[in-house]
DNA sequence: ATGGCGTATGGAATACGA
C-alpha cells in the first residue's frame, strides 16, 4: 500500500478576505495538508466552517489580531501540537503538528518569518534585528537531532537564498530578504538542521524560481521581478519519498491574490 | 519604476509588508 502526501504552503494576506481563493485551491490541488501565513486573524474568528465543509476537518491554528498568524489545515488528523513563540515577542510565527504518512508521523513546522523592515542594518533598524534573531534561535533549536525523525519545514522564510531566487542578484544584495546576513543565516539553519531544499532538488540552481510578486508591479507576470521567500524543506530521512515539488504560480492571477503564490509538495511512501 | 499597491484597524490616517 503506497501513501501519497500533498501538502502545500501560501502566505495567505488575510485568510478572511482570501477564502475563494482558498476554496478554488483546495478543490483544484486536493492537498492533505494546507500550511498558511500571514492568516491576520484571532484564533476565535478563523474561518472553520468553510474549510470543514471542504472535507479539512483538522484545522489547528496560532494567530494574532491584525498581524502575522499560521494555520495548518488538514484531511488527516494532526496531533502533538506545538506554538513556539520565537524571540518571546508573542508573535504568532509558528505552529507545528503530526501528520500521519506512511504508517508514522511526519512532523511538519509552518513558519512565517519576520520580513525585517527597510534597512538592513540592525544597529538603526529594529526589525531586521528580530529577523536575525528569529533566524538564530531557529538555527539553535532545529538541529538535527530534532530532524532525524521524518520532518518537513514550510512557511514564508522571508529570506531568497540563491542567485537565482531573485530577479537580480546584482541589485537586491542590499535590499531586505537577499542580503549576505540573511543567506548566510539561512544556510546556517538549513545545515544545523541537515535539511534538504527541496523545490531547488526539482528546479536546478541556474534557473529562475519565484513565490512571490510585488503588488505594485503594473503587470507582476510581465515584468516578473519575483523573489524565492516561500520553501519546502525536509529532511534527510523524507529524501527518497520527495517525488514534486512546483510553484502553483497561475495563483498569483486569480482574483483578489495574495501577493505569494502556493508551493505544492508531494510525498510518496 | 524595489514600490507605483494592498490589508488591518477603526471609522481617517497610520503601520506594515518585502
């Protein structure tokens, strides 16, 4: 008996305004598991019903008014749920459950990393001084002996790691989300971890990969200057049973979008 | 033209995203 996992990460921009959407994804990708960011939404105003009605009964979720927030949605039951609450700011960043494949339970961590403000520089600038925080504390608390069992890492990272994560190297070495602390952090967490990137197992390095477009853009697809801030990671013992992994990029066009578009992954026993 | 827009809060203007 062969078990088929397909889960997907979205940062959302408010799941209440965003639940067609939703809806449209749900019934055209069929994920199990459904990881979102940037929900903006109380814990007591998340939209269940609706995704009941879709046949998600396991909805567990970590929000906050106005701001930030993760959920993870699923067809299979989820246990050992935990809410980490990183640099102990009472940002709702993080939720991570069980997931039942392949006889056993994966572990699945839904992230949304702090975008980190304008200015890369965390002398003058609050914001990316969290980033890099929240990025250490990362890096020290998931370490391989936390991966050694079947574990996955989803979220908006905030963070474009290669080259050709960005629409130009050249020019977004200074920017926020591309700068050498940044990719270097990443790096630094992606090893202590012994994690696999997996959307760049499917895309080799030298190609273009985005998951997310600016809205001011006057026409986001045309002029394409995305940025690679969404991610799929697992780790060592899921690298056989990886199989897909693809940015569902159509999403961004849809009606009213969420300036990030969904990554699909799937995993075969 | 890497912010030209979009969202939440609250009921206008501001904070925030990246």
């Amino acid at each position: 008996m062969t078990d088929r996992l397909t889960i997907v990460t979205w940062n959302i921009n408010s799941v209440r305004l965003r639940m067609p959407i939703i809806e449209k994804l749900l019934e055209e990708v069929q994920p199990d598991v459904l990881c979102l960011q940037e929900t903006k939404c109380p814990d007591a105003n998340f939209p269940v019903n609706p995704l009941k009605k879709a046949g998600y009964e396991h909805i567990q979720v970590h929000g906050q008014k106005g701001y930030h927030g993760v959920a993870t949605i699923s067809r299979r039951p989820l246990g050992n749920v935990e809410r980490r609450d990183f640099c102990a700011m009472g940002d709702s960043r993080h939720i991570a459950v069980d997931v039942p494949f392949n006889g056993s339970a994966l572990r699945l961590h839904n992230f949304y990393v702090p975008a980190g403000g304008d200015e890369p520089d965390r002398t003058v600038n609050d914001k990316f001084a969290h980033k890099l925080d929240f990025m250490a504390e990362m890096r020290d608390w998931l370490t391989g002996a936390e991966t050694a069992k079947p574990a996955v890492l989803v979220g908006d990272l905030n963070v474009a790691p290669y080259e050709h994560d960005v629409w130009s190297h050249k020019q977004l070495l200074k920017v926020v989300s591309h700068t050498p602390v940044e990719t270097g952090l990443m790096e630094e967490i992606r090893q202590a971890g012994n994690w696999l990137d997996a959307m760049r197992r499917f895309t080799p390095l030298d190609e273009k990969l985005y998951t997310w477009w600016s809205y001011r853009a006057k026409d986001w697809s045309k002029a394409d200057k995305g940025r690679r801030l969404d991610h799929v990671w697992v780790s060592e013992t899921l690298d056989r049973h990886i199989k897909s992994t693809r940015v569902l990029r159509e999403a961004r066009g849809w009606e009213k979008p969420s300036d990030h578009a969904p990554v699909v992954a799937v995993f075969e026993a």
